[in-house]
C-alpha cells in the first residue's frame, strides 16, 4: 500500500491532523488533513501560491509576505 492510499484508512491512535490551503476552482480552501503517518504527510501537494506551502498543524504560522507589504 502506498502512502497516499495509507490516508483513507481509519484514523487510529498514531492519526495525525495538519491544515493544508488548495486551490479549488477560484477559491483556495483550508483542508484538515487526518494523516496516518509521516509518509502521508509528505505526501500531501504543496500549499497554494501565496499560502502556507508545507502541512501545518495551526496556531502561530509563519505567513508568506502579502503584496501590501
């Protein structure tokens, strides 16, 4: 099993949650990820452009730079 496919089993006590921003049509979406391990983490896409980049888990984030700044 891939990790990829790893994702859609049940999450267990090992789960771990991380917030990923994707674009969908127009709109880019905050997405709470239940990952099984490591491997499922790094297998999650890149963040989209002028988002957080990298899985995160929350709270304090460094943000990109806006183009205000």
């Amino acid at each position: 099993m891939d990790a990829v496919s790893a994702i859609g089993r049940s999450r267990g006590a090992g789960s771990t949650q991380m917030w990923i921003s994707l674009r969908v049509a127009a709109d880019v979406l905050p997405l709470l990820v239940n990952a099984c391990s490591a491997a499922c983490v790094s297998a999650l896409p890149s963040g989209a452009e002028d988002y957080v980049q990298l899985p995160h888990t929350g709270g304090r984030v460094k943000q990109p730079p806006s183009d205000w700044e």
